[in-house]
C-alpha cells in the first residue's frame, strides 16, 4: 500500500521488516524485491529474487520480476525471455506472462514467437488487462495506431500505471494537439511526479 502511496522509503522499512520476520516465505522476497527496484535498486532486488528463488523454485513471480528487471531496467532483453519462458511454464493460466514475452520477442525481431504468444495471451483472462496489452504491442509493430490505441485504452482500465499503455494513449493525444490530455493522463496514473515538478518549479 505504501509503495502505490509513492511513499518509497517507508514501505522499504516495513518491507524489510516482513523478511526479518518470515525469512523464509519467498512471496515476502518477492515483495522486498519489488520495492527495491521501485527505488532503483536493482542490484539487491535482483538478490532477493534469487533467495526467493532457492527459497520455492516452483513460485513463478520471481522468475517474472527477474525477467522484467532485465529487460527494462538494465535493457538485457536477451537474456529476460529464458526468465519470462520459465514463469510462463509454471503458470501458464496467467496472461502477463505471454504478454510481456509477446513484447519483448517483438523487440528482439522474432515476429513469428511475438505473435504466438500474442494469441496465447489473448484468450486468456481477458478483464486482466495484459492480453490488450500484447494486442496493442503487436498492433504498433503491424503499423496499425488506431488498434493500438483501442487495445491500450482498454488495458489502461485494468493497468492504470501502465507506461507502455499510456505512452499509446499520450501519443494519440499528441497526434490530436491535445496537450492537455496527455499531461493530465500522468498526472491522473502519477500523481507524485507531479508534485514533484510544482514543488521544483516554486523551491
């Protein structure tokens, strides 16, 4: 709660203190991890979801997040898909998995294994939100904005922090000369960041 708060640094304590409390539950592990890399931490995130890893190699999050980390903090995408590859096998009912795989084939320019897991993604859990996101992924990549725009919109309802889906949305609005809309879609999704602007530009 505190880290979809933006108060970082408090729920860095509180998360620390659960992995003192219960060093041994992998899910815990899993949430430090993620509130490290919230801080930029990657490094010691990327530590913890490998303790939770020994902890339960059967837990398929943290093979996620390992994945994520790789591909969109340190930009090794090559080697996120084998992590993404093995969450997927161990939960094969949850869409993120294919979705973000679809990305990230797309990515590397191996359109034939996008869109597979493009289709694998989609008829899964379509309320979740992650099928639309693979949808508008391919979409871009097919040059096809209006698709993208319309699979965006509807994975936002779902993932309203979604960056991906957001930068969809602001382009549309920008394309539109619509300024403000755009603007106001981040200030809506993160409205710490602007704080923090306001506070820069009046300090």
């Amino acid at each position: 709660l505190l880290n979809y708060l933006g108060r970082k640094d408090d729920a860095l304590v509180h998360a620390r203190r659960a992995a003192e409390l219960d060093p041994m539950s992998a899910i815990v592990r899993n949430n430090l991890a993620r509130t490290l890399m919230g801080r930029g931490q990657f490094a010691d995130a990327l530590t913890e979801l490998t303790r939770a890893i020994e902890i339960d190699p059967s837990q398929p999050n943290a093979y996620f997040e390992i994945g994520l980390a790789n591909a969109y903090a340190l930009g090794r995408i090559d080697q996120a898909v084998p992590w993404v590859v093995r969450s997927v096998e161990l939960d094969p009912g949850n869409p993120a998995g294919a979705a973000y795989l679809a990305a990230m084939y797309f990515d590397l320019g191996d359109d034939g294994e996008a869109e597979r897991f493009v289709e694998q993604s989609l008829p899964v859990h379509k309320a979740q939100g992650p099928p639309d996101f693979a949808a508008s992924i391919a979409a871009l990549y097919r040059d096809q904005p209006d698709v993208a725009l319309k699979h965006a919109q509807d994975a936002l309802k779902a993932m309203p922090q979604a960056t991906v889906m957001l930068a969809v949305q602001r382009n549309a609005d920008l394309r539109a000369k619509d300024y403000a809309s755009a603007r106001n879609r981040y200030a809506r999704a993160f409205p710490e960041l602007v704080r923090r602007h306001r506070a820069a530009v009046f300090a």
